[in-house]
C-alpha cells in the first residue's frame, strides 16, 4: 500500500556498510521501520543522511507492506526544516536522549495521531527559543499522558507521590518519593514550555530527570535507560 504522511524520525542504525534501519513514528501508522539501501554509497550521501537525525520531522511516500518487515521509502523531503536543532550543541544533545526515550517508550504499531502532533509542535517550540533548559523533562512529563501514565492529579497537595500507581498519598511507601521530590514533582506539573526556565537549578533538574527515567521504567515493559543519558548531564551540568 502506498502512503503519504509525516513522519518523525526515532532511530536509525547503519546496516552492514551502505545501508540504514530508520525507525519512525508516522502519522498515519505509529511505528514504522524502514530499509534505506545504499545511503552512504551515492554522490548526495550526505544529503539523504542528513534526514535522519535524531527526531527530524519529514514528509515521505512510502510502500506499506504491514508484513512485520521493514518498509521502503519512495520519497523523502523536510516537512519542518529546523533552524537550530542539529546544528546547537544543547538542542542536539537534547534531542538524542529525548529520541532514546521515544524509542523505548512507543512500542506499538499503531496510530497515534494526537501524540504525533503534540511532538510536532514541542519540537517547533524547541527549535524557536533560547531557554530550554526545562524543555526535556516538561516533554517526558506530557507524553505520559499518551502513553497512559500520566500522575493523577487530583490529590496533589497530598505529601508523597507514589511512583508505581502514579497517585499523590499521605503514605510514605517503597516507591513513593521523599517530600523533597515530591515538591519538585508537583513544581514540574504546573510548568508549560514557555514558563521561567530558571524555575530549578542544575542539581534539581537532575533529580527530576531521574524520577521522570525511573517512572518510566515503573510503567513500560521493556524501558531501558538511554545511553545518552549521561552526555545530557554532562551538557547541563
């Protein structure tokens, strides 16, 4: 079957020495895992690998055989041409550990238009502004809602957050947070992109990132820590 849509860029991984495994999030189908033949081994090399960094948004044509096997890309072009992303060293850096965490957390193969567009739109944000220094937990916190983890939040001001039913508690349980983390959590609920992104300090940053990693772990089969989790430290350190 042939399709048009947007695509956003998960993953993509060198096959043998010529070739590329692109995984995607589509529009149209959820999850998608393509074969790029000879990628490196053409004039415009350079060109066609350039589509596939770290969570770029495209617009391709391609022939959908829905067998469980990779798929084939008829054409390929931007669908958002960003300005900074790939080329500022924090953008980027940012972008490789929020497409690690995609990839392990989006696991069907279905659609899920509502997420696509929410992604579409964040990555626009990011691409736009200056201070993001929030930006990747805010992102971790709102895909929850998705995912179909997102903390209920009608107790907040209750003073423990119990991470593996995802409820606030008066009860200090074994995976509840401490009241400290609890009040960054509850801080970090109420933040929207374009709030003050001096809002918490480095060391907090890096405890809500922890939390955020380990809650996903709590509610996802197969999560696994992003290897470039600490290449992002290192960058907001």
């Amino acid at each position: 079957m042939l399709v048009k849509t947007k695509a956003i860029v998960i993953s993509s991984l060198k096959f043998q020495e010529k070739s590329l495994i692109v995984k995607c999030f589509t529009l149209s189908n959820g999850l998608k895992s393509y074969f790029v033949r000879d990628a490196f081994s053409t004039r415009k090399a350079s060109q066609k690998i350039a589509y596939f960094q770290p969570l770029s948004i495209l617009e391709i044509e391609a022939v959908h055989k829905n067998k469980g096997t990779l798929e084939n890309f008829k054409e390929i072009k931007s669908a958002v041409p960003f300005q900074s992303i790939h080329t500022d060293i924090v953008k980027s850096t940012m972008v490789m550990f929020l497409s690690e965490m995609l990839h392990y957390s989006i696991q069907e193969e279905e659609k899920n238009e509502p997420l696509f567009i929410f992604l579409e739109t964040a990555l626009s944000w990011l691409d736009h502004h200056d201070e993001i220094s929030n930006f990747h937990l805010i992102l971790l916190l709102e895909i929850t809602k998705f995912l179909g983890f997102y903390p209920d939040v009608s107790e907040v001001d209750l003073p423990y957050f119990e991470m593996n039913d995802g409820v606030f508690t008066v009860f200090h349980g074994t995976t509840a947070l401490s009241d400290h983390e609890t009040n960054l959590f509850r801080k970090l609920i109420d933040l929207k992109f374009e709030n003050d992104q001096k809002v918490f300090h480095v060391v907090e940053r890096q405890i809500l990132l922890k939390i955020l990693i380990d809650y996903y772990s709590l509610h996802l089969d197969g999560f696994k820590k992003p290897k470039s989790l600490d290449v992002l430290k290192e960058v907001f350190s």
